[in-house]
C-alpha cells in the first residue's frame, strides 16, 4: 500500500444552520475495477446522477467492513479485495435539501477490485439506484456527476502504479 496517503478537505455551504443542527459521520467510497474487463463501476441514479459506490459506516462496523458489504449490496460481487486506500481521510460537507440537514462527513476512499467468478447476480434493489454500469476510464471521467468523485477518481488515476 502506499505509504503517503493523502489527506483532502471538501468544502460547501449551499444552506448555513446551526453547529446542533449538523449531522455528523464516517463514509467510504470505493473505486472498483472488474479485474476481467478492466472497467469501473458507476452507479446510476434516478435523478441521471452517476456516482461511485458510496455508504455510511455503521456504528458496528470498521470502515473494511462497511466497504466490503457495500459492493456486495449495491453490486452483487462477492469477494471483493481491498487494494489500496486512495485517502485515509477526506472531509466533505454539504446541505442535503431531501434531509433538511447539514451533513459533515469523514470518508475514505478505497481502490478495490472484484471478478466476475465471484459475480452472485444478486443484490440489494435500492430504490434510488436506476442501474450498475461498468465504465471505461475514460467514460468514468465524462460520467460521473458527483464533484468530489470525480476528484477521488482522478486521484486514483495518479496514483495508478502504485497498485499494479
């Protein structure tokens, strides 16, 4: 793994509230690559929105433990392997309107690859999901919506090497 793991701070105010009224926790994001294709995996939202796979850590859980239960959820692979972490911390906080809340959220983002040997077909149907694509780099970088994933991917793309 790499040994400088780099911090990053994400900031916005879309809608300021008060100190109490911010709901604070711990995230992970994941970039995952099918080692078979070498494509990455987005997730498309009702709303047209293309993200990484991305969930809150319950209190149960460490962050490995949250990541890896996620892309089976959200996914269907099994066994997916933690390469690497692309940020050991990044601070990210923003005004979600469906909430009516202010959240500050401290998240790690991981690079982790899966098979299609260990391909269930089943997962978890969130409602919000639309639908799983597995992008080119390329397409990831004209696709995902998300500010900050965009970013987290790039990253990753700089950093690269260091897991092959």
């Amino acid at each position: 793994m790499n040994s400088t793991i780099p911090y990053i701070i994400l900031s916005w105010y879309s809608a300021p509230r008060r100190d109490e009224d911010i709901l604070e926790f711990r995230s992970v994001t994941a970039i995952i690559q099918n080692t078979d294709t070498g494509k990455y995996l987005a997730l498309e939202f009702i709303s047209n929105e293309f993200w990484l796979v991305w969930w809150k850590v319950e209190s149960w859980e460490t962050d490995e433990e949250a990541i890896l239960r996620e892309i089976t959820e959200e996914s269907g692979y099994s066994h997916p392997k933690i390469e690497g972490i692309i940020f050991k911390e990044a601070y990210c906080r923003g005004y979600k309107v469906r909430k009516s809340v202010d959240e500050f959220v401290t998240e790690r983002v991981y690079f982790v690859t899966v098979s299609e040997s260990n391909n269930t077909q089943i997962r978890d149907e969130e409602e919000w999901i639309e639908k799983l694509h597995w992008l080119t780099q390329d397409k990831m970088l004209s696709s995902l919506t998300l500010e900050h994933h965009l970013y987290y991917f790039r990253s990753y793309l700089n950093q690269k090497n260091t897991w092959q």
